[in-house]
C-alpha cells in the first residue's frame, strides 16, 4: 500500500503542469469550440500592449516549446516560464513550483483578475499548471501540447479546471 502510494506521488509530481494530447482540440483557437474563421469572427481587436506589460514580456516567449524543468526560451514548463517572466517584469525572485506559487499572495476572485494576476488550474489532487492573466480574459501560460502561448481563460479544457487566482 505505501508503495502504491508512493508511486502515486511520485508519477503526479512529474506529470505536474503536463497535460495529454486532446483529439479533436483546436489548437488554433485554444478551444474544442468553432473554427478559426468563426473564432476570428467574435474576436474584439485588442490595443497594443504597453512595452513594460506582461503581455509584452511573455510576447518573445510565444512559441517556446515545453520543456518539464525548464524557464528559458529554449524550453520552459509553465512554472518557469512564469518565474522568468516574473523576475523580468518585478525584479521579483519566486519559486519554480505551482503548488509554493499557490501558497503566495493574496486569493483574487475570478471577477477581480488584473493583469499579472497568476491563475492556477488542476484536478482533484490540488493544482499542476499556472499561468499569468492577460487583459481580455485570456492567460498565457506554457502548454505541454502548445508550449508558451495566450488562451481564453473561458476555454472548456481550461474552465473546468481553474482552481483559483493570486496576486503577488
């Protein structure tokens, strides 16, 4: 039993922030929902983010390849990817671990995120994944399928799994 257990623990550390493949996922459009011409459709055009904002930052992270344990741009897990663009923005030094991140801060409900807001998501087992929220109900986060890239925060895969928000 307590090798089972311990088996357990161990296999869910390291599947933390890693999601499987998803058949019939749209990657285009981040969602299972309408096609790329019918998401563009209901997009509202966004201004151009300011130079010192987080979207700005993670921008020349888009396209970084996931990689378990690492927070550069030649492969990051979301936890680095968020530490890094972190560290650029605040000078701040926080923890390359989604469960530590969720322990920090202040507890934002979903109808008070602001930008740099970090948005947690997980299963029963408690949180595996994080991201930093955008303006415009979208996050950016390091994807295992995607690698870096911005998603609507309403996305069925991701909606139902959200576990909270905070605020460093």
């Amino acid at each position: 039993m307590i090798l089972r257990l311990s088996l357990l623990l161990f296999f869910g550390g390291l599947a933390s922030c890693t999601f499987p493949e998803r058949p019939g996922y749209n990657r285009s459009i981040g969602d299972y929902g309408p096609s790329k011409s019918e998401s563009r459709a209901q997009e509202t055009p966004r201004q151009k983010p300011s130079e010192d904002s987080f979207e700005a930052l993670a921008q020349p992270w888009l396209g970084t390849p996931y990689r378990y344990g690492g927070e550069s741009k030649s492969g990051a897990d979301c936890s680095g990817f968020v530490r890094q663009v972190y560290l650029q923005k605040t000078g701040q030094s926080i923890p390359h671990n989604t469960t530590q991140l969720y322990k920090m801060g202040k507890s934002v409900g979903p109808s008070d995120l602001e930008e740099g807001d970090l948005v947690f998501f997980g299963n029963f087992w408690g949180v595996n994944h994080v991201g930093i929220y955008l303006s415009g109900n979208r996050f950016v986060h390091a994807s295992s399928s995607q690698g870096v890239t911005v998603t609507p925060l309403d996305n069925s895969y991701w909606k139902e799994r959200y576990k909270g928000a905070r605020r460093l």
